[in-house]
C-alpha cells in the first residue's frame, strides 16, 4: 500500500506578448521551475485561454496591437468568474501615468522591461502564495459560516423545544399563585420568586428565537399604540424580587402613545432594567426615565453601578459577547443584541453614556409619528 501524498499541481501562468523573444524566453524560463505555462501572442488570444481554462497568475504585457494589456485586464476584472486571477503587468512603458493606469484597471503588480528574470519570479512567487492564502481564508471562512449556521440552526432546535415544558411550569405556578392564602408567608415569597425566574426564562428563549429571526429578516413586530409609562410599570412590577435594598424608580415627563410592539419594548426595557440591577451596589438607584425627544420617545436606564470602559462601550451590544473586570455586565449573552435589534427594528436608536465608578445610562428612543402596518 502506498501512502504517499500525490504531488502537488504546479501552478498555471498564461504569459500574454505580442514579441516572440520575450513570449519564448519568460515561457521557457517559468517552466525551468516548475510552473505549467500558456503562451499567447495577443489580447485577444488571451482571453480566449482564459475562458477554455482559467490560470491561477497572468503575465501581461501593455502594448500589443488591436486590444492592449489595460483592455485585457478590464475585461478579465469586469467578469465575476476571473475577478480575482492576480495580474502582473510586464511593460516598456515606463512613466508614473502608465503604472498608474495599470494599477487602477486591476494590476496586483507592474514590472518594466529590460527586466530581470529572478524579479519576474520572486514576484510570481510573492503573488501565487498571497492568492493561496486568500483562497485558504476564503475556504476557513466559509467553512466557519457552515458551522455558525449549523450552531443557530441546533439553538433554535434545542430553545424551541423548551417552550413546552416552560409554559406547564409557568401553568402550574399560576395554580399555586390561585392558592397562596393556603400559604406561609415563606412560601409565598417563593412562589413569587418561582414565577419571576420562569417568566425570565421564558423571556430569554423567546429573546434567542427572536435574534435568530431578526437575523433572518423574518421577525414581525405586532405594532399598535402603546402606553410607554404603563409599559415601563410593567417591567418595574415584574422586576420587584431583584431589587432587594436598591431603589428602583420611573419617571414620566408627560403622557407618552407610540406605534410599537409592546412585549418586544417591554423586553428591552426589562433587558436594560435587569441589567442595571444586577450591577448596582446594594443600597443603589436605578431609575428609568421616558421622555419626548423632537419626533421621538426617549426611554432612559440608569444606574451607579460600576460603569463601562470607554474601550469596550462599543462591544457590548454585539451577539455573546464577552467583558472582563467589573464591566462583565455586557458578557451575558444576547440581552442587549436583542435590544439593539428591537430598538432598530422600530425605527429607533440605542446608546450608552457610561464612566467608570459613576454609573451608566442607556438610553433608546422610537419614533412617534410611525404609522401602524
């Protein structure tokens, strides 16, 4: 048995001259080293080779009759399927406004005649390496798309199946919730306590499946006029068993109706209000405010928990992403992606203003005059 690799396929190089001399003599001295060569005497000869067998490098001279250099690599750089062979220019021409033009047409590099054959091949050896290594990171990364879309796909598997089980347990706390007069006072807070962390489960498989949606371009907004102060009552409510000493208040400056989904604005006020919870001290404030902003609504969290570094305020709202030290509070998970995507899925903006030991404010707004779908 023979377990020895096969060789490798020398590199294809179409050598394009209209001068016999050169044609025979770059020809002659590629293939010394190995390489598989295609001479051509014209433009037009050239892109005829090029259709019957794409190389992997040209060599191309500039003045030739009929159809010059520059045309031929045009033409090669206007089709998709050859866009990315490397083009080496080899000329007499030699002033600044000739290099230039070659450059811009699509050139990788430009050598100029007399020239010297051990410069022709380090740069035809520079130039086939750099192709290899794009083809390779184009291969990895298509490889690490592959498997990107195969961990959502398994996610979105895994997630949607919890939602069985999730609503027989948030059922059944809600029959023990019909019965808590037949309950201690521990208990009760308990049962409180039980249902507050289901219904955050509940929210968070429901934030997984909505990012991968939005992801998509398939999520829907269920938009109709909304009560952002009641809104922001809600969350406040439901947010009660996390507060412990911290303060946590809303302020309304005027009675503000909007066009928007209200679970989804719901989810990110509660995102942000969870979050600033969890990192303010324990006799900390948190306070969300609603304001008119212009043509928007302005909903504002903030806290004086640690602050964010100025370095890693623009990371927090990515996907699963990760920060170290006391600004560890972004690297939960999705909770502000799916908030940054909600909020720019109504038309709106989402920002932070954070300093360290000061605390931090993220704020969002949503258009008032949007029209309901």
């Amino acid at each position: 048995m023979n377990d020895a690799l096969p060789a490798p396929i020398p590199a294809s190089i179409l050598v394009v001259d209209d001068t016999p001399a050169n044609l025979q003599l770059l020809a002659g001295m590629l293939k010394t080293h190995g390489y598989r060569v295609r001479p051509v005497g014209s433009g037009e000869l050239a892109l005829r080779a090029v259709q019957a067998e794409a190389p992997d490098l040209i060599l191309l001279d500039i003045t030739m009759p009929e159809l010059d250099g520059y045309e031929v690599c045009q033409r090669l750089k206007a089709n998709p399927a050859f866009a990315e062979i490397p083009v080496l220019f080899i000329s007499a021409l030699s002033g600044a406004e000739d290099k230039t033009l070659a450059f811009q047409v699509g050139g990788v590099d430009y050598v100029s005649k007399p020239f010297q054959f051990d410069e022709v091949l380090a740069r035809v050896k520079t130039h086939l390496e750099l192709c290899r290594q794009k083809r390779e990171l184009k291969a990895s990364l298509e490889r690490l798309r592959h498997l990107e879309s195969l961990r959502d796909s398994l996610t979105h598997m895994i997630v949607h199946d919890m939602r069985s089980p999730l609503a027989i347990l948030q059922m059944n706390i809600e029959m023990m919730q019909l019965k808590t007069e037949e309950l201690d006072t521990t208990c009760r807070e308990l049962v409180t306590n039980a249902r507050y962390s289901v219904d955050l489960l509940s929210d968070m498989v429901s934030q997984i499946l909505d990012v991968s949606r939005m992801d998509a371009g398939h999520m829907q907004l269920q938009l109709e006029m909304s009560d952002l102060e009641a809104i922001g009552r809600r969350v406040l409510e439901a947010m009660k068993p996390l507060t412990g000493r911290k303060h946590l208040s809303l302020s309304c400056s005027e009675p503000l109706t909007v066009v928007c989904d209200p679970d989804v604005v719901r989810r990110v006020i509660g995102n942000l209000v969870g979050n600033a919870l969890k990192f303010t001290p324990p006799d900390g404030e948190v306070s969300v405010r609603i304001d008119r902003n212009a043509s928007y609504a302005c909903v504002s969290v903030s806290d004086n928990g640690p602050g964010i570094d100025a370095a890693l305020q623009e990371r927090i709202f990515e996907k699963f992403a990760q920060l170290d030290g006391p600004m560890r509070r972004a690297g939960a998970g999705l909770g502000l992606a799916f908030a940054k995507m909600a909020v720019e899925a109504h038309g709106g903006q989402i920002t932070v203003d954070s300093q360290i030991s000061k605390g931090s404010t993220f704020s969002f707004t949503l258009p008032l005059e949007q029209a309901l779908s």
